[in-house]
C-alpha cells in the first residue's frame, strides 16, 4: 500500500511539472531571456522583468532601461516581446513614474516595432504596423484598475506580440545628476480567457482654431456608433495648457448621459465612470473641449507643439468577445446642432488651485507632445482648411487633352509634381467575351497590350512627357501614384497589382497570382483600385468585381488585414460593398474613401483598423458611384454612372464637403458628354480631371473664376490675360479690398505687385481714361463725317473709310467684340509693356499654345464599343 502511494505521489509531481512546462510562463522565457538587456543597477525596479504568479497569470515589468535624456522634450522609446506565444490577457497596470522626471508615458501593442535597439528616439516611430494604445500615464496619476472579468486581448493569432513604450521627458534639469531613468509600468497578465474584451475609443478634434483673445472656444467632437453594444468604464481627457475642461457624453433619442468630464490640468489619470454607461448601436458619442485663448497673440492650432492644442477624450469599454474591437476612432461632428442641447455643466470650467497648477505644469514649457502620433503618425498634421463653398466647376475647354488618341481609359492620377498621369487600355476592350463565369480571362491569346498604357501628360497643355507599361499588361484598370512617384496599377485580367518605377521597365513588386482569380490572401478577383499610405507606406487594394474587400499590406506587399463583404438582401449595410471600385486615401484624417459602385455611395473607414466611420450617399447619385477622389482641406470629388431606363438621375460629377457629406456643387462637360465616366482626380487647386471609359476621353475642369482668367487683384485693379497672350486691364468698383495670394517670381516679365514698385494707381487709371476719351472722339468724328458726307441718306447703311475700320479693328482685337488695349496700344512705337507685361501661363487654362501636338502613344484601331457592360 504504502509503494502504491509513493507511486501515485511521483505520478502528481510529473504531471504537476508537465503542466507546468506547458503553462507556466517561466517555462518558456528562456527566448526572451536571451533578448531581454538587464537593467541598470541604478534602477529601482526588478532584475526579472518576468514573474510567475502561479499556472495562469504572471506579471511583465516594462521599464526603460536605465536612460539619460541629454535635451528637454525628448521622446525615447523601448519594446518588449510578449514572453509567451498562446493568447493571454492584460488586466492590470501599475505605473513607476514621477511627474518630476517624465511629462507621460504610453504604451503601445503591435507586431513589429520601429527598431530592434534596447531603446531608441520616438521619432523614428513606434511601431512599423499598425498599433493600438493599451494605457496612457501622465500628471501623477494612479494606477488604471479593469473590472474583474475584463481584458486587454494579446498574443495568439490575432493579439499584439509586442508592448512598446513610449516615455516622453520634459524638462530635462531633473537629470544634473547624471543619474540614470527606468520608469515604465507593470502590467498584470493571465491565461484565463476573459469573458469580456477591453478596448479604447478615442475622440479626437482636428480641426479646432483658437482666436487669440477669446475668452472662450468650443471645441465639438460626435460620432455616430456601428458596432455592437460596449460598455464604458474609466476615461481620460487631454489637452495642453489652454484647455478648461473636458467633458464626453452618449447621445440616446435626445438624451445626454455624462460619461465623465475634468480638468485636463489635474492628473491625466483614466478616471472611473461614475455610473454604468452602456453604447447600442446608432448611439452618439459626443465631447467638448473648453479652451481658452486668452494670454495668448496669434491663433492656436491643433498640434503638438507648446504653441498647439489638443482635444482628446479617451474612453476605456469592454465587450463581449466574440465581437470585440480593440481600437476605435472619432475625429469628426457629425452634428453640431445637436450641441445647442448640451448640458450647461460641459461648459463650467473646473477651477484648479494656481500652486497645484505650477506643480502640474512645472518650470518648462511644453514644445512636443505626440498623444496622437500613433493616429496621425507625424508631430503636426496641416488641419483642414476653412471650405470656401463659393465657386463653380466648368470644363476647361481650351484644353487640347480632350483630343487625345486613347484607348478605354480607367486609370487618372497626379505625380507629385502635379502631372497629370494617364492609365488607358490600348487596344485591348474590355466587353462580354472578356471573361467566362469563374472570371478567367478568355483573351489571353491577344497578348499583353503593345502600346504604352502609363502616359504622363502635362495638366496645362496635355504635352507628353513621359510614357511607359508596354506589354505589361491585358486589361488596366486602377491608378495611383504614392509619394515617391511611383506607379501602383490594377490589371482585372491578370488579376495582379502592380508597383513600377517612373523608369523602371520590370515592376518593384507584384501582388496576386498570374491570371488565377481567388480570394485568399495571395490571389484577388478583378482587383479594382490601389492607395499607398504616404506616412507609413501601407498598402490598400480594393477588390473588386468578384470580391467585396479592402484588403490592407505592408509596405513590403505582406498581408496584414482585410475588411468588407458581400451586400445582402435589403438595404446595404456598412462595410458590405457592390464592386468596391475606387479608393480616396485621406492622409490627414488617417481615413480611406471607398467608391462602393453598385450601392451608389462613399464609405469611409479607419486606416488603422477598417473600422466604418462614415457613409455618403444622395439621390443625385442614382445607382452607381463610380469614382472619388480627395483634396486636403476637406473636398471630395466623385463621379456617378449613367441612369438607368426611367431614372431621373444625370450621369455629372460632384464637389462635396467631406465633413458634412454636402454636394457643394456639380459638373458636366461641354465638349461631348459624359458616357461612363470611370476615374476622377483632383489637385488642391481644384482642377478635376476625368477619364470616360466608353468616349476614350479626358476632361479637364476647374473653378469658373480660374477658367476665366489668372489675374493679379490689387486696389480693386485686375490685369488679365487673354488667349493672345495680351493684357487687358478692366476697372472694376469693389465694395471692399480683395486679399490674393502672392505671384512667385519666377519670370523677369511678372506683373509687379508691390505698391512701392508698381503701376500707381493714377498710372493705370490714366491709362484708361486716354483710349475711353480718343474712341469717344474718333466716334464723334465718325458720326460729323457720315453727316457731313452722306447726310441725305436715310437707309442707315453706311460703311466706315479705311482707316476708321483699321482703327476700330484694332480696338476689337481678335473677334472678341470688345476692346483690347494691349494690341492697342502695343501697335505705337515708343509703347512700354511695362507694369502690363504677361503673367506666367503655369497652369493656365486659357492660354491654348500653337503647338499642338500630344505625342501621344498609337491611337486605338478598335472598332467602336458595343453597348456598355455592367463590369467596366
């Protein structure tokens, strides 16, 4: 009996050690051990950053390891790998920093952090793929608690591997004594899946401007909720020195329930919710900043410097885990009447004692804060502009692009210097006998196309400048240039997209298998459109004709996430896409814009999550939306189809205001019509090109006011050039000065604007008063001499001498029936241009140049296009 029991012990002990070796993190940190630098000795925090509470939870000491910040406001950072390798869950933070030596500390979760250093400096970034931020600590603030059965979701398939964090220290006299830093934080693990999933929500304002003086500014944020129900627990507010108070709340049917509001210059601490408040879908989130801009001599911005501001609302919720979302974003008012209704309490600042104020602040003046550098990826974002919703768009029809000989054109895009870049089809068409019902292409014995499909045209005369993509590819489709002048393409027959160089004859990198339609993560089905992330080089592929998703890779072309399916019966629902045709990346506000075609409308998501913030859609739309394309300062420009039998709806494009979803205005062309207008771009200008699949046309538009002339306003003076290259100069009365903005000088002939230099005012008015008063007497002239010499004649008709006609011709100009000084007075010798000479014609629209020749690539000998199909 008594061998039965030591055998039996034995038993327990290996199987309590098996166990252990499977379960225990300590079993497994031998990898991370070998990667992990020791502390300093001078640090007070533990030489085992890992320790083993039992079978299932450990503790994860995050410290930065033993650092000496050499200037005032530098940001260091430092990652740590996750010491296991199945799922497990963050429940607890304990923070180890002293406002004395660091401003705040974020932690941040990923899979690849920017550098492999044991430290490094923040400006090189956090983390190289997308990052959710997991806990932010300034001011002092005590540690965050999570409800019991609630946690941050790491490791496994779909969980960060990395913490990183970031550790921002502000004044930089507290190191004198050389002595070495290690704040950071401990995060509390466990194994035990958690019912519950935490995440944060971010409100966020933009665009907020403070007058400098005022009293006080409303900063307003609101979101509508999409996603299924969470429930709010702690918060915390942000702003620099000028914010008052901050106050967030849920919008249900009219009423207003406070999430929770404070003083951004008390300890940023996340603060419970005082009272359970729970999200539903179609809730509204709603917050206001208070600021302030008194003490202050110019405006302020949002940014992240001493002079900037911010307006931050975080909110911590959990959710149910079979639909948690980890991260969610709201940066834009989605209803600023609704703050007429907001409770009078958001708008009492909280006061702050002046010495806990100094103790808050301290002696050193804020210059860097990058709370928001993993949304916006950059120290200060150019905020939207002020939208000037007072102009019209018209064609530019002096443009000889329209001319050109083009196959089907489905791709437009700008470089980045503001050419205009053409994707076309060549010879090839794309009609019924393309495809076969698994969507492999049927005409792959026509070849790759000969003629070059890229061509590089200039935006002001529609001269070739460069051209490239020949025998490349079979039927082109979506266009996009990132950053470094790089062409991104989509080819629906072979399946692919494509990465080439302005001169590189071989693509730098191809997505996609050769002619084999799928929808896994290497094969796409008609891929429709490409958009590369400009500040992290992401790439997004909308696909397509045959799949309903935005998928999202790494700069590297590796696969990273992807979002969207199918619309079901009924009305469409957000993330579901009919042909998700064209993408708008809207860098600025870290959105990306979808063309969803077949719906007849915009959606919008996150860049770093695919989450749904935004649908636009009007009844001048009708059933398809086929492009959109994005201007920074907040313009959005589409294109829709044609209607279909019955339908009211005109096929035209649009200019709308990307925050409200307002059609600001509409266009068509002048020159021929519209016929299925495939592919829209815009340049901050405002001058629109669009490319027409089926009329194998490009049009160009811009502002009526640009289209009618380029002018310089001064003193309520305007010169003016005409097609003919001469200047006419009008008087016109103003009820108030005009601002313009200045002329380079970048020819010796400018017109010269400065008051000190220019032509005086008694010059110009001069100037007009001489022709007016010598018309007046060569009329008067005219009128004796036919009296004089015809006075009996009582027809009517009688002819001007010689000499009179040449000198009324000259007056007229060149058929334009009104009277152009410039010849004028250019036909008398001794004449000076001087003060009138021509203005620069870059990007002129009305100056048609004689040599009008594109050089474009060979024309299209197909034959003319049978009726539209639907998959263009």
């Amino acid at each position: 009996m008594a061998g039965f029991v030591n055998n039996l012990l034995i038993l327990l002990l290996l199987f309590q050690n098996i166990c252990l070796g499977f379960r225990s993190p300590l079993s497994v940190f031998k990898r991370y051990k070998d990667t992990t630098t020791s502390l300093s000795s001078e640090c007070l925090g533990s030489d085992q950053p890992v320790i083993s509470f039992g079978l299932s939870d450990f503790a994860l000491d995050i410290r930065m390891p033993g650092v000496t910040p050499k200037q005032s406001d530098t940001y260091l950072c430092m990652s740590i790998p996750l010491p296991v390798d199945d799922e497990a869950y963050v429940v607890d933070f304990k923070p180890h920093a002293s406002m004395d030596t660091v401003h705040h500390m974020l932690l941040f979760g990923c899979n690849e952090p920017s550098s492999a250093e044991n430290y490094w400096d923040c400006d090189e970034g956090t983390c190289k793929d997308k990052s959710n931020i997991l806990y932010a600590w300034a001011r002092n603030a005590p540690p965050t608690r999570l409800p019991k059965g609630v946690g941050f979701r790491v490791g496994g398939e779909t969980g960060s591997r990395y913490f990183v964090l970031q550790v921002h220290y502000g004044d930089v006299s507290a190191f004198r004594d050389k002595h070495k830093d290690c704040s950071g934080v401990t995060l509390h693990l466990t194994h035990q899946k958690q019912p519950l999933i935490a995440g944060m929500y971010l409100m966020m304002s933009v665009n907020t401007v403070i007058p400098p003086g005022e009293k006080v500014v409303d900063a307003d944020i609101a979101c509508h909720y999409k996603r299924s129900p969470m429930h709010l627990f702690a918060y915390r507010v942000h702003t620099h020195r000028l914010g008052k108070v901050v106050s967030g709340y849920r919008v249900r049917n009219g009423q207003w329930t406070l999430i929770g509001r404070q003083s951004p210059q008390l300890p940023q601490a996340f603060y419970p919710v005082e009272y359970p408040v729970d999200v539903s879908y179609n809730d509204i989130l709603a917050a206001r900043c208070v600021f302030t801009g008194e003490g202050r001599t110019t405006e302020t911005h949002i940014g992240g410097t001493a002079n900037d501001e911010m307006c931050n609302f975080y909110i911590m919720y959990y959710m149910e885990a079979k639909h948690a979302v980890s991260y969610m974003t709201c940066t834009q008012n989605a209803n600023p009447e609704m703050f007429r209704n907001i409770p009078n309490e958001a708008n009492i600042p909280i006061p702050v004692k002046s010495d806990v104020l100094k103790m808050m602040h301290g002696h050193h003046e804020e210059t860097k804060d990058s709370d928001t550098s993993y949304l916006l990826q950059q120290a200060k974002k150019e905020e939207a502009e002020i939208l000037d919703q007072d102009f019209h768009i018209e064609e530019a029809v002096e443009w000889p692009g329209l001319d050109l000989k083009l196959g089907q054109v489905s791709g437009l895009a700008l470089d980045p210097e503001n050419n205009l870049v053409v994707f076309h089809r060549g010879d090839h068409l794309w009609d019924e006998n393309s495809f076969d019902s698994k969507f492999v292409y049927q005409q792959r014995g026509l070849g790759p196309i000969e003629q070059n499909t890229i061509l590089v045209l200039n935006p002001s005369n529609a001269k070739l400048l460069h051209s490239t993509g020949k025998s490349l590819f079979y039927l082109p489709h979506g266009l996009s240039v990132d950053k470094n002048g790089n062409y991104w393409v989509t080819d629906v027959a072979l399946h692919q997209v494509f990465k080439l160089g302005a001169s590189d004859k071989e693509p730098l990198l191809i997505l996609g298998v050769a002619l084999q339609p799928g929808s896994d993560k290497n094969h796409f089905c008609q891929p429709t459109d490409v958009a590369v992330d400009p500040i992290t080089g992401s790439i997004y592929v909308s696909d397509g004709y045959c799949n309903s998703r935005i998928i999202q890779f790494s700069p590297n072309g590796l696969y990273m996430m992807q979002w969207g399916e199918e619309t079901s019966l009924g009305r469409a629902r957000p993330g579901q896409f009919r042909i998700p045709h064209s993408l708008a990346l809207i860098s600025d506000l870290s959105q990306l814009c979808v063309a969803d075609r077949e719906n007849g409308r915009i959606q919008c998501f996150r860049l770093e999550t695919g989450e749904f913030t935004k649908e636009i859609k009007h009844k001048a739309f009708g059933r398809e939306l086929f492009a959109v394309s994005y201007v920074p300062g907040g313009l959005l420009f589409a294109v829709n189809g044609m209607p279909y039998p019955g339908e009211a709806e005109s096929v035209q494009g649009f200019v709308m205001n990307f925050s409200t979803g307002e059609i600001i205005d509409t266009f068509i062309p002048l020159r021929k019509s519209f016929e299925m207008p495939h592919d829209i771009v815009a340049s901050e200008d405002r001058t629109v090109f669009v490319g027409d699949v089926h009329a194998k046309a490009v049009w160009k538009f811009a502002s009526a006011e640009k289209m009618e002339h380029r002018s310089v306003k001064k003193a309520g003076i305007e010169v003016q050039e005409t097609k003919e290259s001469e200047t006419i100069v009008e008087a016109r009365l103003k009820n108030k000065p005009e601002s313009t903005d200045p002329l380079k000088n970048t020819d010796k002939h400018l017109v010269q604007e400065a008051s000190s230099t220019g032509v005086s005012f008694v010059l110009i008015t001069t100037l007009l008063i001489i022709p007016v008063v010598v018309l007046l007497a060569i009329l008067v002239f005219i009128r004796w001499r036919k009296t004089t010499v015809y006075g009996g004649n009582s027809d009517g008709e009688h002819k001007l001498d010689s000499s009179s006609g040449r000198i009324l011709g000259r007056l007229r100009g060149k058929g334009s029936g009104g009277i152009n000084l410039g010849n004028f007075f250019a036909s008398h010798k001794g004449y000076s241009r001087k003060g009138f000479d021509r203005l620069s014609t870059e990007g002129s629209d009305q100056e048609k140049d004689e040599d009008d020749g594109t050089d474009s690539e060979e024309e299209c000998s197909a034959s003319p296009l049978p009726p539209a199909p639907s998959s263009s």
